[in-house]
C-alpha cells in the first residue's frame, strides 16, 4: 500500500462525514484532512506488516 | 520532614507533633502563592480539606488510626471524580455537567487511608496530549522553568509536586500521559500494569490503555500511594480481580536477583543525548551490561494511536457532531479524524497489539527488569511546535511519546524515575517489567534512589 494523497482524503472526509452526521465545520476541515491522513499512513504502515493468526475478540462474560 | 515527603508528614501527625489542620493550612497557602505562576489546580477545595483534615485530628484523638496517609494533602487530575465537583477532563463541554455525586474508586481509597483532598489538577482536554498547552484554562508551567511546559497529559498532576504543592497525586496515563510530564518535571511516576488499579470514577480516553497512577516526590511516597489503592473493583470492568501486593514492604530487598537489561535500537536513537546519558548512569549503577531489542515500535506506536484516535472519538461522538467547535483546537481536528476511521484499521491495529505482546512475553522470559529512556528531550517552551534532534526537525508533541507509547500499548508496568545530574531541566528513565511484576520495579527505583543515582527535582 502507498501514502494517501491528500486530495483522496480530503474527498473522504467531505462525502463520509455527513454520512455519520458529523458536519466538518470549515475551519477545521484542513485540520481533520491532515490528521488522517497522518492517521491512515499508520494505518499503511500496520498493513505492510504480516500477521499471523492473532486472535483479538475482546472477551465477553456472558 | 518536608512538606514533599508524604510518610513523614503522616509519621508526624500519627505522632501529634503536627495536626493534619495545620498540614492541610499550609499546603493551602503554598497553593495560593505558588499556583498563580504555575497554573496547575483547576480547582482548591479549600473548606472540604480543612474539614477532612480535621476529621483526621478528631479520629487520632479518640485513639482511632485514621490510615497511613493520615493527613498528607494531595491532589488528583481533574478527569477523577470528586464527589460535589464537576469532573472537567480538561474540556469547557464538561463544565456544564453535574458535580460528580461520589468519588473515583481510587480518590475514595486514599481518602479512607487518612489522606486530605485539596483541589484538582489541570491536564490536555480529555487527556489528549503530551503538553497540557489547554487552551481553555491556560498552560501548566514546568517549574523548573516556566516558559517551559509540564508535559501531559497529567501536567498539573506533575507539576504540582515538583512545584511543592503537594507531596503526591494521581495521573492516568493512556500512551504517557504520567510518565512523560514525571520526566519533564523531574519527579517519580507510576503507570501499573493495565487492569491494576480501579478506574472506575475516572474519565476514560483510549479505553484499551487508559491506566490510572501516582505521582510523588520519592519512591516510598510513590509506593506508599500506590499500595492503597490496590485491590479488585467489581464497578471497573477492567480491573482485576488481584488481591492486593503491597510494594512497601519490598523496598529495602535489593536487585541482585533480577535480570536487568536495556533497550536499544528503538529505545537508543532520535532522543538527545543526555536521556541516553541517563539511561546509562542507571544501567551502570545496576550493572546492566545486557541489551535487548524490542522490534517493530514505530508499527506500535502506529497502532496504539490509530486504537486511541478511534477509541476517543466514539467515545466524544455526540459532541463532535454537535458542539465541535467547544472542543479544544488542540484536540478538535484530531477527534474528528479519529471519528472518521475505518474499522478494519482499528481492529487490524488489535491484532497487531496481540503480535507486540507476544514478543514482550518471550522478552521477560529472560529479563526482569527493562530500561529505556522516558522521554527523548528535556521540556520543550511553551508553544514550541517543531524541534530539532539529531538534526532532524520533527513535531514536538507527538514526539515526546516515542518512548513511552510502545509500552502501555500492552499494558506493561513502567516507572518513570527522575535522574539525578547537573543539568538544569530534569529527564526521566523508565523501569519496566512484565505484568503484574511492579515488585521489581519499587525494588530497583528504591536501590537507584539509596544510591543517590536518581531524586526527585523539588523546587525549594
């Protein structure tokens, strides 16, 4: 996987965000695109990684 | 006795050379003088500790033992509820919610030990950062220098011992956030093993590593706190169901039969030199010649923030999407990108947690004791955005978690300890070990601290 350009993110953020009903006020969205965009390079990084078969449910009494 | 030295000032009201009235009083006055300048209390409870002070005095007159804390004055960052205060978390949203109707698990533990509440501390808005720059309530100043921040998020919390406020007080710490100000400020911090303490009463952030701890000026203060307020809490789903392993008792037992090593790789670059120095003045003094490589910590901390950002966010949902321009502008655009992830990245970002585990686990197999350093720079000003280290210009606050976020990623217990050496801003070492093994680290940091390698950084 690559870096997400930013103009891909900023596309997200502007068509999932009212999805979620989680209006972007204008003064933040550069803000919110950069640090997703921080946020999904982590992501990249965590992706390029080869995981075994951790198991991960969080457990759960009944 | 000092005003910083917890067990003696209970040795001396359990022995009425002193009442805890008079204790509570002149904390008081010191948080008067001093907390305009350092702007660390977000709130003085100024008569609830004059009266629990003196229901101290009254029990110890009718030969009542109030607790081993009788009468030591503290203070808690202002994400622990405080029964008939409301619970800020740093935030000007919480302002408007009720005062909390009863005390955090581990606020009241300390209370029924004899311990005297006077105020709550300032932090990062719902403990999202490594400053505690809060733009509602104004910076926390590092007392060592005040154009200088605290870290945080628990800044107050640190800042109000090493400033003489008070002798201890409790932190949380998610990816740092008690550690990186103790480094900071130069004084002694605590983050247990992750389900050792009660959080029950405290205001949760990245619920997967949320700790909550204490913060002192010595390491029998730190171990004296932390003692009480072990135990199960069936109102915390996380916390275990472990009895109680006092540390206080062990402190005098030596580290000879302890396998401790440093880290390197990770834990030995992008910091400036003197935390390396630091972290080499303790190994020497323990003998540590071994060193250990952890791997893959960038991918750690990668996961622990995508888990943070995501856990926080669902976590302030409903503000986001309807007041977000109350939240601070330090945290606003971060929550809402956080708010905005997928969710095969947060659950990728579980797995690879279970991954770094596991390597941990074969680790202290041979090691009891890790070192690495806290943080990779003394305190940085106030404001300060970028800093250059080893050349390389990076951003400040993200930055001063390097070291720290890897290892609450997984719950390790970590002491920060402050090192003793002449330069005038304080740097912390951080004493790790398996879980539930926090024995071991009171064992080391209480040899370190008879040996005069390490000491609290009190201002006079």
């Amino acid at each position: 996987m690559s870096a997400p350009e930013l103009a891909d993110v900023a596309r997200y953020v502007d068509e999932v965000a009212p999805l979620l009903a989680l209006p972007i006020p204008p003064e933040c969205r550069g803000g919110v695109v950069r640090n997703l965009v921080a946020l999904l390079t982590a992501g990249d990084l965590l992706g390029e990684f080869a995981l075994g078969e951790e198991e991960t449910a969080p457990v759960f009494e009944p | 006795m000092t005003a910083s030295d917890a067990l003696g000032v209970a040795a001396h009201v359990h022995a009425r050379r002193v009442t805890a009235r008079e204790t509570a009083v002149q904390a008081l006055a010191r948080i008067r003088d001093r907390d305009p300048h350092l702007n660390c209390f977000s709130a003085v409870l100024e008569d609830e500790a004059l009266r629990d002070a003196t229901a101290v005095d009254a029990a110890l007159a009718a030969g009542r033992d109030p607790g081993p804390l009788a009468g030591v004055p503290f203070a808690v960052k202002n994400l622990f509820d405080v029964r008939g205060l409301v619970t800020l978390a740093g935030s000007r949203i919480n302002a408007g919610n009720t005062a909390a109707a009863r005390d955090a698990t581990v606020v009241a533990r300390l209370r029924s030990a004899g311990a005297v509440l006077v105020g709550a501390l300032n932090m990062d808005e719902y403990a999202f950062g490594f400053t505690t720059e809060n733009s509602h309530y104004g910076p926390t100043r590092n007392p060592h220098d005040p154009s200088r921040v605290a870290g945080g998020s628990s800044g107050g919390s640190a800042a109000a011992v090493a400033g003489r406020l008070v002798p201890f007080t409790l932190g949380s710490d998610t990816n740092g956030s008690i550690r990186v100000p103790a480094s900071l400020c130069g004084v002694y911090g605590l983050k247990p093993t992750y389900g050792r303490l009660s959080r029950a009463g405290a205001g949760l952030f990245g619920i997967s590593f949320d700790h909550v701890g204490p913060l002192a000026a010595s390491v029998r203060d730190l171990a004296a706190a932390y003692d009480v307020m072990q135990g199960p809490d069936p109102t915390d789903p996380v916390c275990a169901g472990r009895a109680v392993e006092p540390c206080l008792p062990v402190l005098d037992e030596g580290t000879n039969d302890l396998r401790i090593a440093v880290a390197d790789g990770h834990f030995a670059a992008r910091g400036e030199p003197e935390v390396f120095a630091a972290v080499e003045s303790v190994a020497k003094a323990l003998g540590a010649v071994r060193r250990v490589t952890i791997a893959e910590n960038d991918r750690a901390r990668a996961a622990a923030t995508i888990i943070t950002a995501s856990e926080g966010a669902s976590l302030h949902m409903e503000d986001l999407r309807t007041r977000p321009l109350d939240f601070d502008p330090m945290t606003r655009d971060r929550f809402l990108a956080g708010a905005l992830l997928p969710a095969a990245l947060y659950v990728r970002a579980q797995r690879f947690r279970s991954w770094y585990r596991a390597q941990l686990r074969e680790i202290f197999r041979e090691v009891d004791v890790l070192l690495a350093p806290t943080t990779p720079f003394p305190a940085p000003r106030i404001g300060q955005d970028t800093i250059t280290v080893c050349g390389v210009e990076v951003l400040t606050r993200p930055m001063l978690g390097l070291y720290t976020q890897p290892l609450s990623f997984i719950g390790l217990p970590v002491v920060s300890v402050p090192v003793a050496g002449p330069s005038p801003l304080p740097v912390g070492v951080q004493l790790v070990a398996a879980p539930w093994q926090e024995a071991a680290l009171f064992r080391v940091a209480a040899a370190l601290e008879r040996d005069g390698v390490i000491a609290a950084r009190i201002v006079p």
